[in-house]
C-alpha cells in the first residue's frame, strides 16, 4: 500500500484529506507542522506527502527544502495544499521541488486529479 | 415541478437540441433553470415556463435549452486522448497532409477546456519542432458556453480539474479571483455557434473531430443522425474521438473502432451518409 504523508496545522483539514486519501487507496500519516514532518521522513520516506504552506514552528516551503536535501528526501512526490493561490508562490513552490500545488478549498475530484497528475 | 412543466423542458430540449431529459431528473432540471428564471426576471422556474408556453419567445426557449445542454468540462478530460493525438494521430495525419495543416474540430465544445488543451499540446507540440501546423476550431450550441470559452476565464475551481500546476503558470494569469488563459493559446481556436442536429452540410472537413460525452446525451435517432452526418464532415482518413463510455454503434457500420484507441474511430470508406446518395 502507498503511504502519504498529510502535513497540516488544521486537525479538520489532516481528517478531511486523510479520509478522501483512504478512499485513493493510500495508508495515511499525520504531521501539523514542517518540524514533525521531517521527523516522520527520516524514519520513513512517504510515498507522497500533502503539504500545507503556513504551520507553526516550520512552514511547508522550509519542510520542502530540508527534505530534498535529506538523503532519499528526493523520492516522495510533493503536493502542496494552501491557501496561497499567486503565481509567485505557486513558482517558489516549485522551484523548491514541489511535483504538484492545489489550491484551498479542494475537494476529493481536485485531490484525485491532482494526484494521478503525479502518477499515483 | 409539475408534470406538465417537466414534460414542456422534455419537449422543447428534444425538438431544439435532440436533448435527452429525463423526467426522473427533476432535481437536474431545477438546479439548471432556477439560474435561467432568476436571470430573465421570474419569480420561479414554473412562472418561466407559464411564459414560454404564452409567448413563445425564442431567446426563452433557447434559455431553457441551452441551461440543459451544459455538461461536465475539465482540462485534459481522460488524458489519453491527449497523449494519442500528440504522439499517434497528428504524425500519421500530417504525413499524409504533406506538411498541409491538420484541422481539429471540438464539437460541442462547452467552456472551451477541451479546445485549449489541445491548443497547450500543439503549443507543446510546436515548442519541439516549428514545422507542426494545426488548425483548431471549438463550436457550441450555446451562445453562453461560447462566450465563456472565447473569454478565457475560469474559476479556481476549473483550473484545478484536470491543469497541471506547470501550465497553469505558464499560460495563465490570475486576474482578481479568476484565473484567464494566455491570448497567444486563445488566439490558436477559432468558434462558431453550432447546433449538432441542424445538419453539418456547411461545417467543411476537418481531419479530426472530437465529440465526446455529447452523442450520449441524445435521443438515440440524433445520436445517429449525427454520426452520419460527420462522416461527411471528415476525409477517408479522418478520426472521430467519441467519449470514454461512447461507441458509434448508433451509426452501424459508418465508422469502426481504431486498434489499441480507445475512443478513436475510423470513417467507413463504404458507408455513404443517405446526405451524401
């Protein structure tokens, strides 16, 4: 089974999107900050992770650098998922290596499409 | 809704467009003319109605229809038609053009998702070797569908069905919560209002059509008037992209399944349209 990281600072949000994941077929991890995030990496590459923007203590982008610098860190597919719907942020997403960027609100067809984008 | 007023939308859709209503929809019916009544200035979709069936005003009337013609639409629906048309279907076709441009036509082409994909591709197609040249024109029975096509906006919502991330920004422009495509991709589609069923003697030839999710929303006589009809519209080596879940069995033997194509159909040299005897 495929696993994927949900890494959100909003428990409602971690529940939504953990439950239209589990409907893909995914095993679901949780993490409400970037720091946690890490942490759950060097234990256990995800096969993806969905990633919010702005948490406490890490934001995603910061996450997002640290992990593919991380040995492995390179193999998870990045999904971000926030608010922040600009073409400068969506472009620093991906510069830092984000694969995909969903824009909040969503709902289960953008997640789906979003994520057979990627290839999962 | 009262019986009567389910069985005038039915009547009106199935002499204007072929539309296939049904009468157990109504939840789909009120969902897509409440807008209709709201915008033309009645109180309720039966007062709407109480006026076509007075007046027998066209612009009405075709407010009804049009309002129950709208489909699903999303960028790059299906994606494999895409890929195939890129790596299978414009290399044998503009082979045996001798470099003349390939011409693609979407038919029934609501808020235009599918003809600016394929603008994207060829755009994608054209970035890699200069000598690519294809044609591309959108057509809609609704006047409203095209307006929203030739304007280029969509939603936040719309952008996220079916785009990846990486077009968006690269032909996109977010304009206050809208996001609007490049003129250089709207620029690439030309349009016209078209009704499928009032014949396609005046449509020209076009190379590839695609028409997919709207025959399986006719009634089945128009679903094979259609597919005859397009035969005249298409070359002996044309190709008809039907929907994921269509086949042109409505038509017999006027076109065939292409192999390893899903959805992708071939012309019948042998059959000729009773248009064309």
């Amino acid at each position: 089974m495929k696993t994927c990281l949900v890494v959100d600072d909003s428990r409602v949000i971690r529940k939504v999107a953990r439950r239209i994941l589990e409907d893909l077929g995914f095993e679901i991890a949780e993490a409400a900050d970037g720091m946690e995030a890490l942490a759950w990496c060097r234990a256990a590459m995800p096969d993806a992770i969905l990633l919010d923007w702005n948490m406490p203590v890490m934001g995603g982008l910061e996450f997002l650098r640290k992990l593919r610098a991380e040995p492995g860190g390179d193999a998870p597919v990045v999904i971000f998922c926030t608010v922040e719907n600009d073409a400068a942020h969506i472009e620093e997403a991906l510069e830092a290596g984000a694969d995909e960027y969903i824009m909040k609100p969503f709902d289960g067809d953008i997640i789906e499409s979003k994520f057979a984008e990627v290839g999962l | 809704m009262r019986p009567d007023d389910i069985s005038l939308v039915i009547s009106l859709c199935r002499a204007r467009a072929g539309l296939k209503v049904s009468a157990e929809k109504t939840y789909l019916i009120e969902s897509r003319l409440a807008p209709v009544a709201r915008r033309e200035n009645f109180a309720s979709i039966p007062d709407l109605l109480a006026a076509i069936r007075t007046r027998r005003e066209e612009p009405l009337i075709w407010g009804v229809v049009e309002a129950m013609t709208q489909g699903e639409s999303a960028f790059f629906r299906d994606r494999a038609p895409f890929d195939a048309f890129r790596n299978e279907i414009y290399p044998a076709l503009s082979r045996a053009r001798g470099g003349e441009p390939v011409r693609v036509w979407s038919a029934a082409c609501a808020g235009g998702q599918e003809i600016y994909s394929l603008a994207m591709v060829v755009e994608m197609m054209r970035a890699e070797d200069p000598s690519v040249r294809v044609e591309l024109a959108a057509s809609d029975i609704s006047a409203r569908a095209l307006e929203k096509a030739q304007s280029g906006l969509y939603s936040q919502f719309e952008v996220q069905r079916g785009l990846p991330i990486r077009l968006l920004i690269k032909h996109f422009e977010k304009t206050d919560d809208m996001w609007r495509l490049s003129p250089k991709i709207r620029r690439m589609v030309r349009w016209r209002r078209l009704n499928l069923i009032a014949g396609l003697g005046a449509v020209g030839r076009w190379d590839v059509v695609f028409c997919r999710n709207v025959l399986s929303g006719l009634e089945a006589p128009y679903q094979k008037k259609v597919l005859e009809d397009l035969t005249l519209a298409l070359p002996e080596d044309g190709v008809l992209v039907l929907g994921a879940k269509e086949t042109a069995e409505a038509a017999g033997d006027a076109f065939s399944p292409m192999a390893g194509q899903p959805g992708f159909y071939r012309r019948n040299p042998a059959f000729r349209a009773a248009a064309a005897a």
